[in-house]
C-alpha cells in the first residue's frame, strides 16, 4: 500500500475525485510503478486509506478498466493489464481502444489491416501529397540558399515567407502584415506557443465541448482550468459563453467556427460577430483555429474570426495539415500587435525557430502559385468524396435510431447513439467487419460522453465511403438491438452535456 | 497611473522586488501599453502605489535603463525609450545590448558589419554546413519514401532512425535501445519537453551558475523556482548541489558536464560519478545536456554521465546544432524508462511530431557513415581554431587584470572582468573596436552579474582570431582603465555567488 499513501486527492479541485484518483494510477501504471498483473487494494481498503467515499474507488477503477490498464477478476479483485511497449504495431480491434489509440487513429498512424475501411483518420492518405512538384521546389532552395537554408531561422519565421503568407491571407480577406505573422511547427505548437504565452497555474481557459483532444493536453499541461460550452449546429451556445466569461474571466477562449473538429459544424455570421463583441466586451482573446475553412463546400458563409476582427481580439492559427503535408510540421499564427513579444519568447522556448528548409520551400510553393493550383486539386478531391458521404449516409442511416446534423464542408461527420449506448463498444463492433470508426470520448474534457463517434472521409476513397456506410449501417443496426440490455455500467457516468 | 496600480509584487517570492518591478514594466513596454517617450511616474509615487521602498524603484527603473527600455532626462525623469520592431535589422553597437539581443548574437543571427570579427556567435558559419552531401541523401529519401515522408511521423520518432542512433550511441558508450530514444525537435525543445513532462508550478529546479540561457527561460516558463549551484573549474560544486538536493527535492538537477556552457568548464570522472550517486541516493533525476561532448581536444575524460548511468536516472539530451546544421531542428533524447509515457505525452502536446524528412534524411547520413567523415572534418577545424585561440589568450591576455580558466576542448571561453566591471560597457568598446564579445549577464539566473563574458570560436577563421584577440586585449586594457572611476552605478548589484 505504500505508493498509494503518496496519492493525494484535492476536494476543491474542479477535476472529480475519481478522475484525480484515475489519472494516479494510470500514471502509477505507465511509469511502471505498478506492474502487469499486481492486484490493487480492495475498493474498502482504498477508500479508506483515502478518506473517500468507496463509490471514488469503483468508478476510478471503472474507468481504468475501460481505458484497458486493468482487468478485474470475479471474486478476486482488479490486477494492473500488461501492456504493449510498441503501441505502433498494436492493432486495436478486438478490446476498447485507449485515448491513445484513438489519437494515432485520427491521425492515420494505426496500422490497419488490409481491406479495412477507416473513417476513423482524419489524415489524408499520402498518395494525395504533392510530392513531386516539393521536390523540384527542395532542389531550387538548396541551389539558391545553400547553407543559409540550414542556419538558425529568425525565431517569427523566414521574412519571406511571412510575406508570401500575408499576399496568402489577402485573398481569404484577412489584412495584415508580416510583423503579425509567426510561422509555428504545426498548429499543435501554434496552440502550446499560445497557451505558454498566457496561461498560469489555475488560469481559466474556455473551449467548445466537444473539442479538439491536443488542445486540451495542451491546456492541462500548463495547469489551466478548462471550462467547456457545448457547440450546438450554429456554434457555440453564445449565452452560457457569455455567462463562462463574466463568471471566469479566462486568458482566452479556444475555438474552431468552421467546419469544427470533431462536429463538423460551422459558426453563423450572427455569432461569429457577437463572440468579436464579447472578447472587446470583457477584455479577453479568441484562439481561432482554422484547420479547414478552405473546404467550404456548401456554405457561403465560412469567413474567419480573423477576417472580421476589428479590435484585434483574436489569434489566428492556420494549420495545413489536412490540405497539404502533415510531415512538413509547418504553421502559422496572425496575432494582434500588442502581444508580439509574448509570443516570440514563448515560441523561442519551444524550439527556437522552425526548420528553415521547409520554410524556404513552403514560400517557393506560395510565390510560384503551386499553392492554388494544388488547393484546387484537394477541394475536387474532397468535394466528391464528401458528395458521395452524404448521399450514403442519407440512404444508408436514415432508419436507424442515431442523431446527427450534416455539415456544409471539411472532412469530419458527427453523430449520436441513443443515450446510454457506448461507442467504444461499437468501434470493436465495427472493426470486426473491417469498418474503423472514431469513439468521441476523447473530445470531452471528462471522458464520461461515451455515445458520440465521428467519421471522417479523409482517407477513404468514393466507391469504399459507399461500401463502409452501408455496411456500418448494418452493424450499428445490430448493435442497438443487442445491446439494448447492456446500458451503463460500472463505467459510465452521466453525460456532462 | 491606472496601469501601475495592476502591479501587484510578491514580497513572499525567492525573486528580488525591483526583479519584479521591471518585468512587470517591461512587459508594458513590450504589449505597448506604455508608448515611446511616455513618462513613468515619479520615484517617490510609484513607490506610494506598490507601497514598497524608493530602493526598489530606484533599482527597477536602472535595469529598465540599462537594457535600454527606458532613458533618463537629468532634473525631468524617466520615460520609454522608441523600439524599433525589426530585431534583426537592428545592428546593437553603441549601447548596452538587450538580452534578446545577446540571444540572437549566440546564435549568429544579428547581422554584423563587414570586418567585424564576432567571438559572439556560438554557431557554425553556413559553409561549414554540409549542403551537398545532405542534398543528394534529400532526393533519395524523396525517391524511396515518396509521400510517406510527409505524413504524420510517430510522436516517439522515425524508427529506423532511431535504431541507426543506437549504434552511434555504442560508440560512444551509451548501451540502450531503440525504445528509450524520443526525437526532438532540437535541444531546446528537448528542455521543453522534459520540463511539461516534470516541472509543474512551484516545482523546484536546480541548475548550474552560469547557465544555457534557454533553459532558464523554459523552467521559468512552467513556474518553477530555481536554484542555482556554482560551477567550479571540475564542475558543479558538489557538497551545495547535495545540500539543495536536501533540502529543494527538485523534479531535476539540469547539468551540462562536458565543456559547459557559458563557461567551457568540463567534469571531473569524481563529480560526474557523485552525481549519479546523489540522483539515486534522493531519488531524483539529472538532465545531461551533452551538446559538445564530441569536440574534447585535450581530455581524455569526456565521459556522458549517461554512458556512467547505471540507476536509470539519467535524461540525456543530444543536440547536433554546433557540429551538424542548427536550422534542421533535430536532436534526441536517451530516457530512463519508467518516464517513456510522460515524455511522449508533452512530446506530443508540444508539436505532434518531427518533420519526418528531417528524420529520414538525417537517418540516411548516419547508415552511410558520412556522419563520421563530417564529424572528422568538424574536429579539424575546431581543433585548428582551438590551438590558436589558447595560444593568442596566453600571448595577449597575461598582463591584463582578467581572470580565466582555459578549458580543455569546445568552443566556449569564459572570462571575468574585475570586481565591479561591466562587460555590457566592454561589449560596447568592443564593437567601436570592430570585435564582438558576449556579455555573460543572460547567463544567471537574475540578472545582477555583469562582470563576465564568453568568447567563441565557432564562427571566427583562424586568422581573424589572432586579429581578434589582439585587439581584445587593447580595448580592455584601456577599458580598465578608464572604466576605474565609473564602477556601480544605480544599476549594479551585489553579485548572488
């Protein structure tokens, strides 16, 4: 019992006792400190030990066993699961995946089988990178620039490069000029650059629920308090926003407004504005994150926060991850003026600058108009499949008890199993037929909303988005019936939302 | 004075007050809530407000204008000095150089007048860079990898590459294996990542004094207090490093034991194995940034202490940024592995991953040993500048009143003016003087000790060094000089050692 003496559970703390008591033991269990096999202490014993209620203990012990890092046996208590060093070769198909597992499936670094259907990458498949006309560009930068490309980079990023970015910007109609621009690793470093630039130990953020899962790491890393506000089909739910705000005072909130990731669901131009007005309002800053507006493929209406930022409230972060080449680890940031600094020095203590090659390239790439030609080429590409993905889902899902509302653009499709059904359960029943789809628990900034999945069409080609619905159709319709009288177990906890 | 009365200082923190005065301040400046030639309150005032003693204005305000964010006007008083937004354009040679100023200088990226010799730069020329082997290894991985190398690299780095590392680590005694490698984006980032993985607020953290700059800003940055422990000529003094282990519990004791930086001061076989006993003996870990340990020209004992590590306690950081290509942003970590899990985790909050390319590339330079031959080349020229910089210090520098320890291999060179002395003012006779030099201040942890500098020889040709250090020696010997009468102003502090 000695190492769980060391747990200390705080009763003020905003996080749950049992995800406290959760987040312990899985650090207990990753560090190695518990080893595969060994029995944790009776639920009593621990409770005790604690000074908490022992229903801490079983729901704690519920989620661990749901997250795979223990197992209970009947009558003889719950013993630490050996795990897999190599989590790359782990083909997660027959057990609940992990939070893990689910993150290298939305970035398409699961290895699946053969024949398999993914809809649960969110990463295009890599035969749509431009490979070759990279290359030509590579090969003129080093002639060019020789051993400058491999100096240190100026630490806002390759000067022209930031002025190719704000020619790039002009034509999405956000003004700006390149003081403002700073070029990131990625957008996961534009929101760890941002997120050490503002926040302290028990400084409140605010973020749509469901969110992006790596900005929430981000954010818990640094201590923060996240508080979520559900999204609802035209965005965020603007009154508890505004509510959030004037009871929270958060450093800034964190927002996706088109094409949101996981939902798919785009702000109207009504909120758009009233959000503007309520930064102004009580002095603080939207994160914009813009991972997808340029695939708006029914929607006129997918104007940035950035675009219509007239009081220099918002922080702009544009990702080309999902239209260019995640590998590249390439970003930017357009930032308001008074806080260039912060953002510099907190940049300079992440990685000092940005490789200076894959800057001097991506520039060539904007300056030669490559950039358009191949952003056309993604949105005919994109556009057939998501065509395609909302015929099928309107034939193949309309007579089965799930919820979601279609989007107008990007590559993400949201949806809901009746209340009490798990997805993490659906997931193993899909990829028993060679169908991967995405639980959405990671989404949630409590890992309690276990009903929702998301499938993207990312890296599925027309004519199997045709055979993956249908045949998704089929095993969901399979699932509810049989799991009807399995609802909610000792792992399920009632909905946040 | 509305902005003022947001001042809130900490009279509880290890921080000085007039410290925390002038952050504060200067963080006004910098967001441009103070503007150019806007005046700051009156002493006795401002003083009123905090309800502190006129001391600690006095002394923030002589900081302020010593790092150039304010000027003083004789009988009218102190008011923001105009800032010019471009750094790099800003050749800094008449007055005192801001610390962001020494940073860029470190790293070769304040352009320097023609003529002008810099010991300030710490980072290779460009044409020492290896551009035409690292071209042609470019378009074999673009010819092999095709659009693989673009996607998402695993978060733990490209295998292969760091299955080559391990062989290149047995070289130089490190036995591990592929799975205790992390690909990092750089050095700097390996810091970053090590400290989300450890350091949270109020954490303790305990250095070497003087110390890597970088790093300082990183620990500071998660809200860690850190002690500082001075370095001796065999490295750290070990019966203070033991007490603070005591009595501070640090996360970790971050160390770089051969040719430090700043100080170019190597570790004793005693001191590196004490170390390792102490780390174990109060369960804590050391970080070993090894950025130099290649280039030992006169030490038979330039030992990792992770080559010594036999508790598993060591964190090794490896930068390639002296003796590769800085502007690649690629380095690695060899970690104990109970912390595989956490340092993945804020590996992946940090950026996601690497750029693959990168990886694959650099992978491909090390399998056809054309590392080896690089190395070879860059031992050559680093042991000619070597041999000549020691011989001109021991020729030019004996009769001047400065102090110095020659070290036995790197690029760093570490001198202490007299007692009193400002090495900002010499930075600024230097430059009149065509020769740049390194004011050592950045090098603590607050900002009080200005008697030292470092020379480099990592961008000065072996003729220019002769030159160089000639002149050197005329300009303090003048300096000394006629700097006698000019020692401590208000902006001089009893140094901390």
């Amino acid at each position: 019992m000695e190492i769980y003496k060391e747990i200390h559970l705080d009763k003020n703390s905003p996080q749950h006792l049992y995800m406290q008591l959760f987040y312990k033991i899985r650090q207990f269990i990753m560090d190695g400190q518990l080893k595969a096999n060994e029995k944790l202490p009776p639920i009593r014993q621990l409770a005790n030990t604690l000074g908490v209620n022992t229903s801490t203990i079983v729901n704690a012990y519920g989620l661990l066993e749901k997250e795979g890092f223990v197992y209970k046996k009947i009558g003889s208590g719950t013993f630490v699961s050996p795990r897999k060093d190599d989590r790359l070769e782990d083909v997660v198909l027959e057990k609940y995946p992990l939070d893990e597992d689910i993150r290298l499936m939305d970035r398409g670094q699961i290895q699946i089988k053969e024949n398999m259907i993914s809809f649960a990458s969110a990463t295009p498949t890599s035969d749509l990178f431009p490979v070759d006309d990279f290359k030509i560009l590579l090969n003129e930068v080093l002639d060019r620039d020789k051993g400058d490309a491999f100096g240190y980079q100026e630490s806002q990023g390759y000067y022209p490069l930031r002025e190719s970015l704000v020619d790039y910007l002009k034509e999405i109609n956000i003004e700006t000029n390149s003081e403002n621009v700073q070029i990131i690793s990625g957008a996961q470093q534009g929101i760890d650059v941002i997120a050490k630039a503002f926040v302290d130990y028990k400084d409140t953020i605010i973020v749509e629920s469901p969110t992006y899962t790596g900005a929430i790491g981000t954010f818990k890393s640094r201590g923060a308090k996240i508080v979520s506000v559900p999204i609802l089909e035209d965005g965020i739910d603007i009154h508890l926003l505004e509510e959030n705000i004037k009871k929270h005072h958060p450093k800034f909130v964190y927002l996706m407004p088109n094409f949101q990731n996981p939902t798919g669901y785009s702000y109207s131009k009504e909120k758009k504005l009233k959000i503007i007005e309520l930064a102004d309002k009580y002095n603080t800053f939207i994160v914009e994150d813009d991972y997808l507006s340029d695939l708006s493929f029914y929607n006129n209406d997918n104007a940035t926060l950035k675009s219509l930022d007239e009081n220099d409230r918002i922080i702009y972060i544009k990702s080309f991850s999902k239209i260019f080449m995640p590998g590249l680890r390439l970003g930017f940031l357009v930032i308001p003026k008074k806080i260039h600094h912060r953002i510099l020095a907190a940049k300079h203590t992440s990685d000092i600058s940005t490789s200076g090659l894959n800057q001097r390239v991506f520039d060539l790439y904007l300056r030669k108009g490559i950039w358009k030609k191949h952003i056309r080429y993604m949105e005919k590409i994109y556009r057939e499949r998501f065509d395609v993905m909302k015929n099928c889902i309107e034939k193949y899902f309309k007579d089965i008890d799930i919820s979601y509302i279609l989007p107008k653009g990007g590559l993400n499709f949201w949806f809901s199993l009746p209340e009490g059904y798990d997805s993490n359960k659906l997931y193993v029943e899909g990829a028993k037929n060679n169908i991967l789809i995405l639980p959405g628990s990671i989404f949630f900034i409590s890992q309690n909303e276990s009903r929702f999945f998301r499938l993207s069409i990312a890296a599925v080609y027309p004519k199997d988005i045709e055979i993956g619905i249908k045949g998704l159709s089929q095993v969901i319709k399979r699932f509810i019936k049989k799991d009807t009288k399995e609802r909610k177990g000792p792992d399920s906890y009632t909905p946040l939302l």
